[in-house]
C-alpha cells in the first residue's frame, strides 16, 4: 500500500536492505504489508562500528546542539503525523485518533528530553583551602536499545531521545511486527541533520541480535522495555560483562476503589481507558479492587459500558478499539478466560474472539474471580479487565501487593487519609489517584520488583545514560 513506508535498516546515515525478510502483517485484515528486512551479522557490526564512531562525535556536541537537533526531529514528526499515524493504525491496527495522539506524544519525549539535555548539572562539594571536588556528568557510551511492538513511535522515542540529549549514540532494534514508527524516527532525525552513526535501526530475530549487541564490547548500557521474562534474560546476560541496564518491564495493575467515590464516574473512566489500544499497555488498569458497598453499581456500568466499545478496523469512523497485535495474543487472552471461568468466575461481558478476518476479541469483563485464577497472577495484555469486591482498604492493598509486578497502581477516593495509604503503601512505581494516566514526558516512568528498575522522563531520565565522574583537583602537588 502506497501509504506503508518501504522498509529498510538505518545504518551509519544510511538506508540499506538484505536478502533475508519477514512479512509485516496488518492486523486487521491479515494482509502482508510489507517485508522488512533482517540485520546480518556484517549489518551488525557496521551499526556496531558506525555507533562507536557516532559518539566520538556526538558526546563532545554541546548540549545546546544537541536540543537542537531533538526539537528539529520532533517538527519534522509533528508535520509528518499524520503519514506515520497511517502507518501506524496499519501495522498496529490501533484507531488512527489514537495512533495520532501517539505520534505527538513521541514527540513531546524528544522535546522535554530536548529540554533536559542542557540541565545535566555537575556540582562542587565544599572541600578544605587548597583542594577543590567537583562531580561531571558524562555521556555513557554506546546505547543498545529494544523497544515493544506496542506502541510504535512513542517508545521508540523514549530510548532515542534519553540517549541523544545525553550524549550517547544508539542502535535500537524495534519490533518486528511494527517496524515503520522507529523508521519514521530514523527518518525524522536524518532530515533534521543528527551526525551519522549517532543513530542506527536494526531489525532481525529478537534473540540473535539482543545476544550479539549486549555481549559486545562497545555497548555500554542496555535500555530494553518489554516482558519482564525478557526482560529478566537480557539483564542475566548483560551482568556476565557488567553491563548496567535501564529495564521497563511487565506491570498487572490494581485499582482500588472506595466506597466514597463517584461510582459511575469511576467505572466509565475505568472501562474507556482499559480498551484503549486493546488493553495493550503495561500500565492498563487490570485488576479492579472495588469495596463490597459499591461493588454492584460499579460492575454493572463498568460492563455496560465495555460491551458497548466500539470495535472495528481503526481507520472506519467511531472505532474505540481496533485488533490485538497479533494471533498469539488471542490464543493467551482465550486460555485466561477459560480458567477464570473453571475457576468459577462470571463473565460479565465479552470472553471470546470475534467472528471474521482479523485478530479481534471482544472487550472482556470477568467479576469475582479467585486468587488463584492465571489471569491474577498474569498480565493478560489485552482489552481484559477483572473486577473483584472488597471489605476494606487494608484488603484492597494487600490484593493489590499481592503479584510480582509493580509498574503502575491506581486508587478511586475524596479521602485523604485513603489517598495517604494508597500513595505510602502501594508497591509501585507510578500511583495515581483520581486519575488512569500514569506516564508524562516530565515524570519519571518506571516500575519495582519485578516490573524492572531505572527512569525514563523527568528530571531523572538522563541518569541512566551518564556516568558519575568525582574529580579532585590539588591546586599544588601533595
């Protein structure tokens, strides 16, 4: 289709194809939209090779430059956005608004980060006459970056942008099954001037190219957002060279909600933003943790409201929810359903594929389903939301405590001393109260236990990418 980019790989400031392809399948009607090309070994040690000689260059770029650059990209994106929205919608299959809304969103990462490039501070510690100690910040190096299938430009953008606006240089592997978003990042930034090498786009099979990048003796850092089983070999394999890591990782939300909330308020609020891109988001509010008090209202408009999403190819008028990314997402979501219901779970609305080409499934409400149920203790990664009743708020932290993952929580409550608990007590790391959104471009996005470690956005989001330099300068020789 004239509106899906010719794929390639972007290395040393220039566009290159291989022989060896894979297809890129739409979402919503199963057709091939393009063949994206695979990095050989020889691709791999030129994005390797161009990187290293990228941040020679780009680590001595004063700062002001550097923002320069990030802002050009990013009004080159927001021209472009509605091409890279199209291309988007087609190999996501998310609704075009959203996947607008996503390319913006990318590129207000490159300008805050933009913004940040000129505030890494060093400081000077008070010291004795004679003696001064000030602390550098210092580009890291070399940047390996893997970045989701689930949203296209936006996470892309994340990696680049910290490792640009600190200094460093990066080659990023992009997902496989939606490769065009980091294309047109790559594209942005070659039209905006970046140095050559500063930025490389690979593709490939996963496993091959994360083993031959982090092993390599030139990467200084891996920033990987995805599953936290992924996540948990990359980070095995990068502490054999002592290689630190930057890891986002899989999140399985709670959401409490108590029993002086708007209750209708907050079960719309709650079924919109759970089908949003098809519940495809490590920070969708999963598990509904609702007091008994209110547990019947809420369910019920929570429900009603779900089954009436609208879903559809997101290109038609009104679609609300487009397909999931792929067939293996259907065949996890199918297997949660069918244990949540032989554990004796209700199903309040959806529970199955939809008829017809295309990999849909309908917006799913499940309601009083036991702890020992897989889709409790899994993130189930698709428009599947689960509500249970509770008697108290000390029972709705422990159940929200009660999984591995700790990326993102949420808590419905006027109460302050409520708000105070949730806020001290909630193991995560993003709590939001009144409110599902859990990342901006100024906060700082990460997670605990096992939805992995380290900041992207906000003030501390360039930490990862630089080193902590001490330096201790005599002013006579002692």
């Amino acid at each position: 289709m004239a509106a899906y980019p010719e794929l390639q790989l972007y290395i040393d400031g220039q566009w290159r194809s291989t022989a060896d392809t894979l297809a890129v399948i739409d979402p919503a009607t199963e057709e091939e939209l393009g063949r994206l090309p695979h990095a050989g070994k020889q691709d791999l040690n030129d994005a390797i090779d161009a990187a290293a000689r990228g941040f020679r260059t780009w680590s001595k770029t004063a700062p002001a430059r550097r923002a320069e650059v990030l802002l050009d990209a990013a009004a080159v994106m927001r021209e472009r956005q509605d091409e890279i929205a199209t291309a988007i919608t087609l190999e996501h299959g998310k609704p075009f608004q959203q996947a607008r809304l996503e390319v913006i969103r990318g590129c207000e990462f490159l300008e805050w980060d933009a913004g940040e490039a000129t505030r890494t501070y060093g400081r000077v510690i008070p010291s004795a006459q004679g003696i001064r100690y000030t602390v550098h910040h210092q580009p890291i190096g070399v940047v390996a970056g893997f970045s989701p299938w689930n949203f296209p430009m936006s996470q892309p953008c994340r990696k680049i942008a910290g490792a640009i606006a600190a200094g460093c240089s990066i080659v990023l592997k992009a997902a496989e099954e939606t490769p065009a978003g980091a294309l047109h990042i790559a594209r942005a930034f070659h039209d905006a001037g970046l140095p050559p090498g500063v930025l490389n786009l690979v593709f490939g099979t996963p496993a091959k190219i994360s083993d031959f990048l982090i092993k390599h003796e030139q990467v200084r850092l891996v920033a990987f957002t995805g599953s936290t089983t992924v996540g948990r070999h990359l980070t095995t394999l990068a502490a054999q060279y002592l290689t630190p890591v930057l890891m986002e990782l899989g999140g399985h939300a709670p959401v409490i909600v108590c029993e002086d909330t708007d209750v209708k308020a907050a079960a719309l609020s709650g079924a919109v933003r759970k089908m949003r891109n098809a519940g495809q988001v490590c920070t969708s509010p999963t598990r509904f943790f609702v007091h008994e008090r209110i547990f019947d209202e809420f369910a019920a408009t929570f429900a009603d409201r779900a089954a009436k999403t609208v879903v559809g190819n997101g290109f038609d008028d009104g679609v609300e929810m487009g397909p999931l990314a792929n067939e293996r997402r259907i065949d996890a979501l199918t297997r949660m359903v069918e244990n949540a219901r032989e554990h004796g779970a209700e199903i309040l609305a959806g529970g199955k594929a939809m008829d017809g080409k295309g990999y849909f499934f309908e917006p799913t409400v499940l309601a009083n389903v036991p702890d020992d149920a897989a889709v409790m203790q899994e993130e189930p990664f698709g428009p599947l939301a689960v509500i249970n009743p509770v008697a108290s708020l000390d029972e709705a932290i422990s159940k929200a405590n009660a999984v591995p993952y700790g990326l993102a929580a949420y808590g419905f409550t006027n109460r302050a001393d409520y708000v105070d608990r949730m806020v001290e007590e909630l193991e995560a790391g993003n709590v939001s109260i009144n409110t599902l959104e859990a990342s901006l471009p100024e906060t700082p996005f990460g997670g605990v236990k096992s939805s992995g470690y380290g900041r992207e956005g906000g003030s501390e989001g360039l930490h990862n990418y630089m080193i902590v330099k001490n330096i201790s300068h005599s002013l006579s020789i002692v």
